[in-house]
C-alpha cells in the first residue's frame, strides 16, 4: 500500500504546481498592441502625386487612436512654406492620423508637387510623438525616411557667346514657351526663361544662359514652340544655341541642339506690356513620356518680337530663381 502512495502524491504536487503557475499567468495583463511605420524608408519621384504612409499596429486597436507626428526634412511642406514653392501638402488633418477601433492601419497621404526646378533628391521625414492611449506601444521603429526624387522632363537653354571670340558682354535675349491651346493652335505660354537672381523683370540684363525644366507630367501632349528675342546688345552678328536636354532618372538621356544667327535688324527692345509677343522660332513636340522632333530655327527677316496673341496657361509655372548647379552641369555635358 505504501507503494502505491509515492506516485499518487507525485502527480498530485505536479498537478498542484502546474495550476498554480497557470494560475500566475492568467494574472499578467495581455501585451499592448505595438505602433510603427509599415517600413522605415520610402522612394517616390515628384510626380508620383498622392504618398499614402502607413502607420500600424501589430494587433488591432480596442478603441479609436489618435496619432501625433511631425515633419522634417528639407522637402518644405505647405504649411510652413515662406517665399519658395512648397515640395508636398498634408491631405487631411495636418499632424495627426487615426485608427479605428478594430482596425491596425492609419494613413497619411501627402500630395508631391510636380515643378518646374531641377533639384537634387530632397527627404521627408515624419516621426511618431505621441498616442493619445496608454493601451499603445510606440516601438522603434517610429519614423519613416521618405526620398523624393527629382521627375523627368526637359532642360531647354538658350545660350549666346558660347564660342571663342564671341565677347557678347552687352547682349540679353529672353526664351518664351509655346504650347497648344484648346483649338490646337500654337500660342505663347506664361513660362518665361529664368536668369540671373530673380526672373520676375525680363528685362533683367541677364547673362547666358536663359533656361527652364519642362516636367513630363506637367506638360499636356502636343505640339510647343519657342521663342528667343535679341532685347539689347551690339553683336553683329550674334551667334546662339538652343539646346534642349530630356532628364529620365536623374540622367541625362539625350541631348539636341540647334544654332543660328541674328544681326542688328533682328535687335528688338520690346515694350512687355504693349500686348505684343514674340516671334515663334522653333518647333518641338511632346508625346507621352517623350519629347521629339526638334525642328531647326528659322531667323525672322527682321525684328525677334512682333504680332499678337492670347494666352494659355501651362501646368506648374517655371518658379526657381537662379541657375542650379545641376543645369550646369548638364549644359557642360553637351
């Protein structure tokens, strides 16, 4: 009989531990769901309009959460813009993102803006502060890093005394843009070659080149044009380039140029506010992704500015002021 109570006993103890430390964790409070970005990093090009960043939880929220974040980086977003052009806007409420009860996502959306300036990469950077629940645990990973990059488009330059002996020291040309309006005629742009420290007087006295950026997503298929007027100077003649530059990944992928000559009967001090424009001079075209068909420039007898026309209004006027270092760069490739 004794025999049998060994074993007896023995299960009975076990028994009793194993229900005393169930009994230990029935009393732990569960695990808080956890709080992160869905991944630490993002990339995305200027042109990719609408970002939605996701901000997760590993289990789903028991009530409705309020996020806080803040932005940084030197991407500028709408709110705090000054004098530039802001890079993105925050679509929503600004700071803040929500999780439903019962759901594990919340998303930020941003809206990129595609420009007209040709940028190095520039960084978003959004970082979670703080939860309006002390059910949620922020983890490390609380911040995301987000690349924007530069869009593709076009570099189109005017340049003058480009060649040796050409000491062109008092001349000023001005490029305009043509595009078609709805009736599918050709008529001048409000884009306007920038130069120099500012771009807002033409009649600036700047030096070559004249430039823009043409953004791909920001300009409609369709035929365009150019002009560049002799405003002042006294070469005779006066020789100068077009050249237009297509930018597909932060690359240079090919590269047209066209030259030509004005003399003194082309010299034109226009009025900018006598309601007279520009004389077309060269041809291009823009299809889907590509910009093609460069045609040569044709000289006008005389004058480089004459005749009238309305307007049409192209997507993302030209805003940078001055000549980036990476239009520099890009010319001296040629």
């Amino acid at each position: 009989m004794r025999k049998l109570n060994v074993p007896f006993l023995s299960a009975l103890t076990l028994g009793s531990f194993v229900l005393l430390v169930s009994s230990c964790k029935d009393d732990e409070p569960p695990a808080k769901p956890k709080l992160s970005f869905s991944a630490p990093t993002l990339t995305a090009k200027e042109s990719d309009a609408d970002l939605e960043i996701q901000v997760v939880l590993d289990k789903a929220a028991s009530e409705d959460i309020t996020i806080e974040y803040s932005l940084s980086g030197d991407a500028t977003d709408d709110a705090s813009a000054t004098n530039d052009p802001p890079d993105y806007e925050v679509v929503g409420e600004y700071g803040e993102v929500e999780i439903p009860k019962g759901e594990t996502t919340g998303i930020i959306t941003l809206n990129l803006f595609s420009d007209s300036d040709l940028e190095d990469d520039e960084t978003i950077e959004i970082s979670i502060e703080e939860v309006d629940s002390d059910q949620i645990e922020i983890t490390r990973d609380d911040e995301i890093t987000i690349t924007v990059q530069q869009e593709d488009g076009l570099i189109v330059a005017l340049e003058w005394g480009q060649d040796e002996g050409e000491t062109y020291t008092d001349v000023d040309m001005d490029l305009f843009l043509w595009a078609e309006n709805t009736s599918s005629v050709l008529v001048r742009t409000n884009y306007v070659g920038l130069s120099g420290p500012n771009y807002t007087s033409i009649r600036g006295g700047y030096t070559s080149p004249e430039f823009f950026f043409l953004p791909t997503a920001g300009v409609e298929d369709g035929a365009l044009g150019l002009s560049a007027t002799y405003y002042a100077g006294t070469a005779n003649p006066m020789n100068f380039d077009i050249t237009f530059i297509e930018i597909v990944n932060g690359d240079d992928v090919s590269t047209v140029t066209k030259s030509a000559t004005y003399t003194l009967a082309n010299l034109n001090e226009w009025d900018g506010d006598n309601g007279t424009d520009p004389v077309l001079i060269v041809k291009f075209k823009k299809a889907g992704t590509d910009f093609t068909d460069f045609e040569d420039i044709v000289v006008p007898g005389t004058g480089s500015r004459m005749g009238s026309s309305g307007e049409v209004t192209i997507k993302n006027k030209a805003s940078n002021a001055g000549l980036s270092a990476r239009i520099k760069e890009f010319l001296q490739r040629k």
